[in-house]
C-alpha cells in the first residue's frame, strides 16, 4: 500500500535548543504543517529499535512501526544547525544507512502513526501484566489517560511534544510505585530502601582524603573502636571541663571537703 504522503521528496529541519530536530520545510507544504513538527534523529531511532525489541514477544509487528514513518537521508547541508533531506526507500530494521524519521500524521487519528502509538500502548500493557503482579490488570484506558494528562500539561504550557519523546513516554511506561529492571521486577519503589552507591556522586582522590581527615566527620564508633586499639586520644578543653562537672568528679570533691576538717581536728587535739 502506498503512502498518503507520496508527493513528500524532501524537507529542510534544524537543530532545536532542546537538541531535538524540528522541520522548517517540505517538498508538499500544501497538506504538511510544519508548526511544531518533529522528525527523529538516527540517533533517536536506533534508541527506539532497541526500545521495541523486548516486545517481539508481547506481538509487536515491525511492518507497523515501519508504515508509521518516512525515511528521509541526508543529502547536504542548508546553512547553520540544518540539512536539507531526502526521501529514501529503506527499511529502518535493516539499512545500515544512518536514516531519520519523519512520523506520518496527514491522518492524526487513523493514519499508519497512530495505528503505531495504539499498537505499540498494547504490546507494552501486555509486557507489563506479565512482569508485574497487579492486584487488577493494567488497560490499555489507563496507560492512555495517564500519558494523555502528561501531554496536555505540556500543551498548556505551550510546549510542543516531540515525536521521540512521546514514543519514549509509551516505552518506558511504568506505572506509578513500580520499577523494572532488565524485564524483571525490582519491587514497588518508595519503601525507603537504601540508597545504591550508583547513586552517589563520584569524589576524586583529593576530596575524598580530605574527608578521610576531617575529624568531624568521625563516627563515635570510631573513637570507640581506637579506644579499644590500646590508643587514647588527647581530651580536648571541652571534654575536660565535662569531666570536671560529672557526679564522679563532684563527689571526689566532696569527699576532700570531708577528709580536709577531720585533720585539721586531729591537729587541734
């Protein structure tokens, strides 16, 4: 079956503040708006192939994904941060040629795209159903209604979405409380779980001396720990002070206050 967007040969894009490529003209600007529209990168495809890979096995059909887009080459460039692009033939599966991706949305809401997001929402319900024990299934309603709420948020703010990032807000779905960890589950999130070292951010060798020598940062179990090494450590004028106000120290001096009239009776006698 041929594209709607036959006439389409070739489009001029540039390179947005976001890093994204948006296009700035067509070959068919009659049915083509290009207010606010997107085409992906070969970067951004070669993500989205290896993002769709682990749903062969929940039915994705790769003749879907490629009907949804057109190809488009590099053929030269056209002035600062854009590149004029031509129209090719080849498979994103299987060119090794690098390609970008021009979504076919003449028809937003039957058209070979939009078949794409609904097929694509599917497969990933299913994937998710299957990893994860939810009390009810996971819809297809609810994975919709959820990333629809986030889109509309953006839209309010005037923000136009990308074809990679809406892709992506399909493909990395999780719903709220849940994780996924090379297509197991990691358990619900937010249970106040240790934080993994991966986490924290990486010091050099000199700060991390640095702190290694910073006595304030000393644990108690550290000066314990030394104590029990056979070492004492200095006591500052601050311990000495505590020390000279502690019960045992009042008491010894009570004591000396008792001991000093009782000789000084005996010297009378």
């Amino acid at each position: 079956m041929a594209k709607s967007s036959a006439t389409l040969d070739w489009c001029i894009v540039r390179l947005g503040e976001d890093h994204n490529w948006w296009v700035d003209e067509v070959s068919d600007p009659v049915r083509w708006d290009v207010d606010g529209l997107s085409i992906i990168d070969p970067r951004q495809m070669s993500h989205l192939i290896e993002l769709v890979e682990p749903l062969r096995d929940y039915g994705l059909n790769q003749d879907v994904m490629e009907a949804a887009f057109i190809p488009f080459r590099i053929e030269k460039e056209a002035g600062a941060q854009r590149v004029r692009l031509k129209r090719v033939k080849d498979s994103f599966f299987e060119s090794e040629e690098k390609l970008f991706a021009l979504a076919d949305i003449l028809d937003e809401e039957n058209g070979p795209y939009a078949d794409l997001l609904d097929h694509l929402t599917r497969c990933r319900v299913k994937m998710l159903n299957d990893i994860f024990k939810f009390e009810s299934k996971l819809t297809v309603d609810e994975v919709e209604d959820e990333i629809r709420e986030d889109q509309n948020a953006s839209f309010i703010e005037g923000k136009a979405i990308h074809t990679f990032e809406e892709l992506c807000a399909i493909l990395d779905y999780v719903p709220a409380g849940w994780e996924t960890e090379e297509g197991e589950e990691a358990g619900k999130s937010g249970d106040g779980e240790d934080i993994d070292d991966e986490d924290l951010p990486e010091l050099d060798a000199d700060e991390e001396e640095k702190l290694k020598n910073d006595e304030s940062l000393k644990w108690d179990d550290d000066e314990e720990s030394d104590d029990e090494d056979g070492e004492k450590k200095p006591k500052s004028d601050d311990e000495e002070d505590e020390d000279d106000d502690s019960p045992k120290s009042k008491a010894s001096s009570d004591d000396d206050d008792d001991e000093k009239p009782k000789k000084t009776a005996k010297k009378k006698r």
